[in-house]
C-alpha cells in the first residue's frame, strides 16, 4: 500500500494536512525530519511531508539540507500551503 511519512504525532499541523491531501494513503509518522525524508529515500514510504517555512515565515533549514543530501532519491513535487493560526 501506498504511504506518506510527515513531521510528528497524530493531530500535529503536519498529520493535519496529510490527512486532508492524502486520505486513502498510509499515514506514517516521524519523529524528525531526517526520518521522514529517509523513509522516502529508502522507498519505505513513497511520499514525504515536511516544513519548508515555519510561522514566521522563515526557511527551515533543516527541511533543505535533508533534500540536498538525498538530491539522487528525494524530489520536491508539490507544495502544499497550511495556514497555522
């Protein structure tokens, strides 16, 4: 079956939106971002969720340097807005 790793526990933003964007998939959740961008590169999961910006709208840079060091497995397809209030 098809399955998408994200950042956090059940009811975080990041559950929040892969719930909504992927209902019928597999949800597997991470304890960190190198976990869920190496459940994508290993092919344990075939999809990824994590955080490109946080509230204040800064760059996470953790989120980029996970994609640059998996840049032969892990690709960018879409991004997903989340409006955190």
């Amino acid at each position: 079956m098809e399955s998408v790793a994200y950042l956090g526990p059940a009811h975080s933003f990041s559950h929040d939106l892969v719930v909504a964007e992927y209902p019928k998939i597999n949800h597997v959740p991470c304890s960190s971002l190198h976990e869920v961008v190496e459940s994508v590169a290993s092919g344990a999961s075939q999809r990824g969720v994590i955080p490109f910006y946080n509230t204040t709208r800064k760059s996470i840079e953790e989120s980029q340097v996970e994609l640059v060091t998996h840049r032969d497995k892990v690709f960018v397809t879409d991004v997903k807005p989340l409006d955190v209030r």
